[in-house]
C-alpha cells in the first residue's frame, strides 16, 4: 500500500514492549484489506503472532513463513476482541447539551447529508 507500506508499518516490531504482537497483512489497498466482509472470495490475509523472546523475523521472511488465509482478517480479529475484552459496556450518552453540543439525531442519520 502506498499510505502505508507494509514493511515500514511492521517494523512496530522492534518498537512495541507488548508481550505478544500479531501481525497481518491483508490483499488489497489500504481501503479493500481494512473493510472487506469476511466472505469476500477475493481477498486473503496472512497473518502471524510472535511472543516476547522469540527471535525476530525480519519482514521478507515473515511473508514466507506467515500463513496465508482466504477471506477477511475480520473474523480472527473478532476473536482477538473476545479474548481480550472485558464485555460489552453500553454506549456512551449521545451529544453533550451541557457543551453547547445537541443531539442531532440516531446515526446514521440525515444530517450527514446536510451542509
């Protein structure tokens, strides 16, 4: 991808103190890899997790090595979010009248068309 080229992005590696770090590399531009459904049959992701103490992998063989799927990252992440999530919260109350900010209506609603 041109925004963001996928070698320069994964060296977060070398950044992160986070004990594991899982990366994927989906098909597709930034916009097609990030917002394809999962039952998309054009599109693939290859996607692999390295654990605090394990050598690194350098990018050209993370792309030889990292396992290749069919379809979105999307159903993995889901899974990811269960794992490591405390449940769901209810959402946050809508606009902030105290601010001057008013409820403009329930998403996503007419006023994204307005100008």
């Amino acid at each position: 991808d041109h925004v963001a080229p996928w070698r320069s992005v994964y060296k977060f590696h070398l950044m992160s103190d986070a004990p594991e770090v899982t990366f994927v590399l989906t098909s597709g531009g930034h916009n097609t890899g990030i917002l394809s459904e999962p039952q998309n049959p054009r599109r693939t992701y290859q996607m692999l997790t390295q654990r605090e103490g394990e050598q690194y992998i350098d990018p050209d063989r993370w792309l030889e090595e990292a396992p290749r799927f069919n379809g979105s990252w999307w159903l993995p992440w889901q899974e990811w979010l269960k794992t490591n999530s405390t449940g769901q919260t209810a959402p946050p109350q809508m606009g902030a009248p105290e601010k001057g900010l008013r409820i403009l209506g329930d998403a996503p609603g007419t006023y994204v068309h307005q100008i």
